[in-house]
C-alpha cells in the first residue's frame, strides 16, 4: 500500500551547508533534542546493523511546525540541550550531505529528507522534507533511523553527554544552578544540561549548567563547541556562590593561596568567587585573626611580617598583589573589617610621638624628614612626611588611617635606614612601581653623599 502523502517542506538549506561540521555534532544534536523530550533521560539508541542506528524518545513527538518555526518555543526554556528547528534542520543538513540516509517516525507522521530543486527555473537544490501519514496511535515519542552511518560517529556523539561518557560519578556537588564536578584531565569539560559544549584548561572544575542565562544562549553557536568562557563565566559563578561542599571551598582555598606565586586558575579571580572563598577562610579560622597579605607588604614591612609569622593568634593568606587589591576592593562584602597586615591592631599605647623620642631619636628623624623634603617626587597631596609616628613594637613601616605613617622604633638608630623606612610608606602611596621606589632611594642616595661632602662624613649609606 503507497504512503499517503500530506505535505512537501522545502527547508531551505543548499547543498554543502555547514559543511565544516563533523557528522557526530549532528548525531549530537539529535541526541540532544531526544533527550529533552525524555526528562527522565531514559532514550534508546539502538545498534539496528552494522550501519543502521535508531534514536528513539518517548515524548509528545515531532510535528511539522518543528521544520517551519525554527525551534519554535522550546528555545525559550532553560532546561534545553537542543533545539527543535533550527539545531536538528542543520543536523539533518550534515548527515544528508554526508550521506546519512535520515528518516523520522512519529504517532501521525513520517518524514524522509531528500535533495531537489528549488524550483523548476532556478538551479540551486535545497533540502525538503516529504511528510506522510503515519497513523499508528500506540506508538509514542520520536523514532529517528540513521542509515549508512558508522558506529564511531554514534560512540563519538555518545561521549558528548554526561548520562553516556562515564563522568556522571565526578559530580562532587549539586546545585539550583549546576553541578560542580572533578576535573579528569588537564581541561575541565564544561557542559549544558548534561551536553558538552566547551572546554576550559584555566579552570580547576568541570562545571554542568542547568539554569542557562540568557548570555549563554546568545553565545552558543551553531555546533555548541568551543564556546567562550566570557559566555559561561557568570553562569559558574552563580554556581559556586552558593556552593556549600567542603571540598569545593577547600580547593578554593588552596587556589587563592597558590596566587601569591601566580599559579592559579581562573574561578579565583572572579569578584563574586573571591569574596566567597574570603568568608568562607574567615569563618574557618574564626578564632584567629586573618591577614591577606601580599608581596610587595612582605617587602616593605619584614619586621612585621615576621612578627605575625609566629604570632598563633594570626592565619596568614599569602596572596598576590593584585588579588589583595581586589580583596580591598569587594572588602564591603566580606564579613571582617580588619583583613591586611595594616590593619593590624595599632595599640595606641604603643605608639611615640616626636616628643616622646629621646634627643638622638628626635635628631635622626628630624635629619631624615628635611633631607626627605628635598626630594621633588615625594612632593605629594597623598602624604604628610610631618606626620609621622613611632612604634615601640618591630611592625615595619606602614601607613594607618587614624595615626599617619608610623615605622619601628629600631628605625631610628642611625639616618639611612630611618629615611627609607619612611620612602618604603610614601613610595607604596604614590606609585607602586619598584621603579618609582628606586628613583626616590637614588635621590636620597645622592643628597646624602651631597650632605656628607659638605660635613666631610664618610661613613657608608646603607639601604636595606
């Protein structure tokens, strides 16, 4: 008995059409809108001969506005892998350029693909769709039969889903958002509802979006492969912020102290996961104080440095400079005040004044201030070099909001080393630049010598 033919679609796709598309991103695709149809994942994908596969669901089943609304109200959704229009008319484009026999077996409908003219006055073949009866009511769901097609591109799509790659049991956390899963490899697989669509070697986690934002919709292309980061970062983000798993925040932990050395990967650099991870080493080490501290605050204040080295009462967080910097700039939302080495506790009763230094004391910082002055670069609005205080504990030089610069008592033992303490606060104020830095100590080098010819001093400067 002939098919009852009910319609011809012309899809409007030409000959060659993605034709740098591997054939398993279309098997791939079909898969995918399987998948969506069957919320409990539960498709077949069935070995019918060496060289025929079925792909079968079990949902409402293809209608012939999929072919003409280009994906008509699904892409709308979040819980989406494929897209009906659009992403299974390309897929059908690859497979019948690659010589993929495609037919498609619904409750009321079958549909077989063919290449043909266009019209009878132009020359351009476009692929149709001939849709005929179906009538079987007790069938249910979506049957696609792939012929003349090799079991390593079906294995190969296979490899692109979670439910079929073997990774299902890397998931280490779940979330409204996604799931956080361990990293097999070098790269972390980024994935959408359980389909691969990137990977990410500057990430310590594979990640497994569920509830897509509208950015990542608008930055998948057409094979969903090798999308951008900037296209899946905040959905990550939105992941990890409310992650809740001790091995994920450990991990993290570990990231941001690996930054001191600039090793580290990406998740750590972004605002919303640094602020977490900041709380999260707070409130592990409650009972102590946290310093995020950075390299060029060893460099400047070693005295104090060494000081809460042993200190028991104090969690030292090695960092970078520049994730200091943007510790100090979300700092509004991370639960302790005091989070860097200069905020450490400056006990007033600690602190001198130019009046409470002996006569020598009050000599050398006098000395230094006036050959300071001198110097043209340290002529700024930033800071006072008459403002000065002294602390009768080694806490280096640093700059506190209330008292000023302050610098070590021990500073004041000879000219040198007093002036550069203060150079090491005016120089991190002014312009962080080691080259700055070193024009300011080549200044005072020189008025130095200039002051020692002009007094017939010999002894040697010295700058730590």
């Amino acid at each position: 008995m002939d098919k009852q033919q009910v319609d011809i679609i012309d899809l409007n796709i030409g000959e060659n059409y993605l034709n740098d598309w591997d054939i398993y991103y279309a098997i791939r695709e079909i898969i995918a809108n399987a998948l969506d149809e069957q919320n409990d994942g539960k498709i077949e994908i069935i070995d019918k001969s060496d060289d025929e596969y079925i792909i079968r669901d079990f949902g409402k089943g293809l209608e012939m506005k999929n072919f003409i609304m280009m994906g008509g109200n699904k892409d709308t959704k979040n819980n989406v892998i494929g897209k009906f229009g659009v992403g299974l008319k390309d897929a059908l484009s690859v497979l019948n350029n690659n010589g993929i026999q495609v037919s498609i077996r619904t409750a009321k409908y079958l549909f077989e693909f063919h290449m043909q003219e266009k019209s009878n006055k132009i020359d351009v073949k476009t692929l149709h769709v001939y849709v005929y009866e179906n009538n079987e009511k007790c069938f249910k769901g979506t049957e696609v039969t792939l012929k003349k097609c090799k079991k390593e591109y079906i294995e190969q799509a296979k490899k692109e889903f979670l439910i079929y790659n073997g990774k299902r049991g890397n998931i280490i956390e779940k979330t409204q958002y996604g799931d956080i899963l361990k990293k097999e490899s070098s790269n972390a697989d980024i994935y959408i509802n359980g389909m691969k669509i990137s990977e990410d070697r500057n990430l310590v986690f594979s990640y497994n979006i569920k509830n897509i934002s509208s950015k990542l919709k608008k930055g998948l292309n057409r094979e969903r492969a090798y999308v951008s980061r900037d296209a899946y970062r905040e959905d990550i983000k939105k992941i990890i912020e409310i992650s809740r798993e001790k091995e994920v925040l450990e991990t993290f932990e570990k990231q941001l102290r690996r930054t001191y050395n600039d090793n580290s990967y990406s998740e750590i650099k972004w605002n919303t996961v640094l602020v977490k991870v900041s709380n999260y080493i707070i409130n592990k080490y409650k009972h102590k104080n946290v310093r995020f501290i950075g390299n060029e605050d060893i460099q400047n204040n070693k005295e104090l440095y060494d000081v809460l080295c042993k200190s028991k009462d104090t969690e030292i967080i090695n960092v970078s400079q520049r994730i200091k910097k943007d510790i100090e700039k979300y700092r509004k939302y991370i639960a302790e005040d005091n989070l860097f080495m200069e905020d450490s506790v400056i006990i007033e009763e600690e602190l001198l004044s130019k009046e409470d230094l002996n006569e020598e004391q009050r000599k050398i910082l006098g000395e230094a201030i006036e050959i300071l002055k001198e110097i043209d670069l340290l002529k700024s609005e930033y800071v006072s070099i008459d403002n000065i205080k002294i602390s009768k504990i080694p806490i280096g030089s640093t700059m506190h909001k209330e008292d000023g610069i302050i610098i070590p008592l021990n500073s004041l033992n000879d000219l040198e080393t007093c002036a550069v303490k203060i150079i090491n606060v005016s120089s991190s104020l002014g312009n962080n630049s080691t080259e700055f830095k070193d024009k300011i100590v080549g200044n005072l080098v020189k008025i130095i010598h200039e002051r020692n010819i002009r007094t017939k001093k010999t002894q040697p400067l010295y700058v730590p």
